[in-house]
C-alpha cells in the first residue's frame, strides 16, 4: 500500500486548451457542471496563496464546505490546489492541460499526504477513480455543449 496514495484520471476533450482552460478557472460556474463541487464566494483574482472555499455534495459523510489553497497557476496550462487536515489527510489537487490532436488532454490528480492517507484512500480508490472520471466528462459535457 503506498503512504501517498494518488488518484488520476484523463479525458480528452475536443475543445482547444484555452477555452478548457477558461471554463476550468471560471470557479462561480462549477455548480453548473460539475457534479459534485460548488464555489462559495469566488475572489476576483486567483493567484498562489489564494484561498478558495467550496461545498462537496457527493451524498457521502464527507459532504460539507472545505477550503483550498491556491500553491501554483500556471494559465492555460497547470493548476494546483491543497486542502485538508494538516498530518491527518491532505490532498494536492492538481490539473493539466496538454494540446492534443486539436484538442486537450485534461488530467486531473490528485495525491494524499497524512497520517490516515494511505487507509483512508485505498478504502476509497475504485469510488473516487469513478468520481474523478465523471468530473472530467463533466466538463468535456459542458464544453461540447457550446458553453
């Protein structure tokens, strides 16, 4: 079992970096795509150090508001986030955006520190693959839909 545990998935997404991009970072519209993560009070400006605040709503003991930092944005390219307990459950979110035959390669990963990481996680790993996967058709749907 590995002490930091990491989630990954890959979509590809007919839609140029840039509009992906675009609708990744644009954190007041989550609520209408994704499935299970919304914004709550989106500052103007998103930069390193930024926090952000948001509700999880997955139907599971872990629904609730939770806090992110902003640690690198690196536009239209890369984005990390972290949150969490400090030495019990954190996690590094991060997305990638790759040109790709015309289109992008997002990859969404996110890898766990702590204490309760490794049991926690691996417990979960075939339910968040899944959820994972749905983010990322999530928003290939919105794109395609002309949004």
């Amino acid at each position: 079992m590995d002490n930091n545990p990491v989630i990954t998935a890959v979509t590809d997404i007919a839609s140029p970096v840039e509009d992906v991009w675009k609708e990744l970072t644009d954190f007041a519209a989550y609520a209408q795509w994704h499935p299970a993560l919304s914004f709550i009070d989106v500052p103007t400006e998103i930069l390193p150090g930024t926090q952000l605040r948001a509700q999880v709503a997955q139907g599971t003991e872990t629904d609730g508001e939770y806090s992110f930092t902003v640690l690198h944005l690196e536009a239209p390219r890369r984005f990390v986030w972290e949150g969490g307990i400090p030495d019990v459950l954190t996690g590094q979110h991060s997305f990638v955006l790759e040109p790709r035959d015309g289109g992008t390669r997002f990859t969404e990963s996110e890898e766990f520190t702590g204490t309760a990481a490794a049991e926690t996680i691996e417990a979960a790993r075939s339910q968040l693959e899944e959820n994972y996967a749905s983010y990322g058709r999530a928003l290939k749907e919105r794109l395609l839909s002309g949004h």
